[in-house]
C-alpha cells in the first residue's frame, strides 16, 4: 500500500484501514523512542502480514504518579522515520485528548497477574497496559499483534485478556533484542550515562548468573534467587527492586525448579528503571 504520514485521529486511521478491508492487518503498538526491539517487531509483521500499523502513544494510564510520564522520551519525527525503514506502512500517533477524550471508569484488571513482579511495584501499571492495548486492538483490528519478551509480564497478561474477552487477535511474541554487551534493548537505556550503563550490565549478568546455575543442576530457587542477588548486589550504583523465579504462564513462585520457569529481574540504575528476563527449560 502506499505510505502515509503520521495519523493522529482514530477516524483516520479507521478510514486509511477501511481502504485495506480483506488484507492481513499487523499491529505493533508503542510508546515511541524505537529501539532494535521494536524494529524487529516491526520487520515481523512486514514478513506476516498486508498492512503493517505502528502506533506510538505514552500512555498515561499506565505510569504511577512518581514515574517517569513527563520526561518519557517524545521523538515522534525519528520514530516515523525508523519504523518506516522497518516496514511500517502507517504510524498512528495520537494525542492524549483523542484516547481519552473523557476520564476512562472501565478499566481492565487482570487478576493474579497483574499485582506480582513488576506490579508490586508499580500499582495499576498493568491494569493501564491492559486498558490502552484492549482500546488499541479494537481501534486498529488487526489480525497479528506483536509484543517483545522482553516485557514478559506485560506479555502473558495480554494474552490472558485476549483469550479471556474472546479478542479476534493473535499475539506474536518476539526475543528480546540486545546490545553486544548483553544489556537488553530498552527506550529507557537513554537514561543512563556512561557510567551508569556499564553497571547496568549486571542485571544480564545476573539472570546469567541464575542460568549457569540452573544448567549445573541446582533446582533450589531460593538458593539461586540468593546467589543471583549476590551478583547484583556486588555493583555500586545499581539497587535491585526483585528478582524472582516463577512460572511463566502463572507467574506463581517455585520453589523446585522443573519444567519451565521465568527468571526475571528489575533494578534502577540511576533514574533508569531496568527490566529483563529468561525463560529457562530443565
Ligand atoms: O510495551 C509498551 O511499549 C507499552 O506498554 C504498550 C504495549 C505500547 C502499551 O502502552
């Protein structure tokens, strides 16, 4: 299809789509900043699908009151540029006021999901993911969404609301993306100087810390979570909010590592709160 600007309204994006009607619509939704995790998202759905739609919308609904809504990078022009280079063929980029014309009094929860690892920490934050994605999927109704492992709660949570409302989508999950180094590709690494991105490497080197041990045959999750703390703990400027072994559907806790389970982590490095994860089979 020819390729278009950015769009600002749902009633353009509506009828820009309208003209598609019968082909494969690929969605991937965003924040903006792209990274190399995105992109791939991106070089996904133009491999899959007719019509590829990014949309890029911070979403206010989803960061709590001391988060980092208001400096949250904005580069809208950069994003347009690079998600088109992946295979974009509409950017969906709209104001708050056309998401939200009115305060939202429905919203989705996710029981059992959504108040564990990272939303222990973050209340309501997965309850605003689960909100605007549902909003996003019915605006742009698309065949194929696709979302980063990286944010692995985030994942399995819209999976849930997808199977439990019945939601005429598929979700396509993709590895996460990282740097040489290991560090995992996040719009937040621009956060962090120098410095302070060299330290962050410890959160992969932790999460490979638990997997080497994983592999040599320890299946206590307590010892390993202690050893992996000892890791992180060991690196001045980075201070660990959780790391934890769970099962990556439930995201219960484990005691006895078996099957397959989800190692995940979350640590502040300066301003910059980091996240990673793996899925490790036994
Ligand atoms: O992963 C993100 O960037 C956001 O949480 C998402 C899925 C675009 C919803 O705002």
């Amino acid at each position: 299809m020819e390729r278009q600007g950015s769009v600002k309204t749902i009633r353009e994006l509506r009828l820009a789509l309208d003209r598609q009607a019968g082909k494969k619509i690929g969605f991937v939704p965003t924040m903006g900043a792209l990274h190399e995790g995105h992109l791939s998202l991106v070089g996904q759905a133009r491999q899959d699908c007719d019509v590829v739609v990014v949309s890029v919308f911070v979403n206010p609904l989803q960061f709590g009151p001391a988060e980092d809504l208001a400096e949250y990078p904005r580069l809208l022009d950069e994003d347009v540029t690079s998600a088109r280079g992946a295979g974009a063929d509409i950017i969906f980029a709209p104001a708050v006021e056309e998401m939200y014309p009115e305060p939202m009094v429905a919203k989705v929860r996710v029981e059992g999901l959504e108040d564990v690892l990272c939303g222990k920490y973050r209340p309501g934050h997965f309850a605003g993911v689960a909100t605007v994605v549902v909003k996003l999927l019915n605006i742009v109704r698309p065949e194929r969404a696709y979302f980063g492992a990286k944010d692995w709660q985030q994942l399995i949570i819209v999976r849930k609301v997808v199977k439990d409302f019945n939601l005429a989508v598929e979700i396509v999950a993709m590895p996460t993306v990282r740097d040489a180094d290991g560090l995992a590709k996040s719009s937040r690494n621009r956060y962090l100087s120098p410095k302070e991105r060299e330290a962050a490497l410890v959160l992969p080197a932790g999460i490979q810390a638990a997997a080497k041990m994983i592999a040599a045959g320890e299946r206590d999750a307590g010892r390993v979570i202690a050893a992996a703390k000892e890791v992180i703990a060991a690196q001045p400027g980075v201070k660990l909010e959780y790391f934890s072994i769970r099962g990556p559907l439930d995201l219960l806790p484990v005691d006895v590592i078996a099957g397959e389970v989800l190692v995940a982590a979350a640590v502040y490095v300066g301003r910059a709160r980091l996240i990673d994860n793996m899925v490790i089979k036994v």
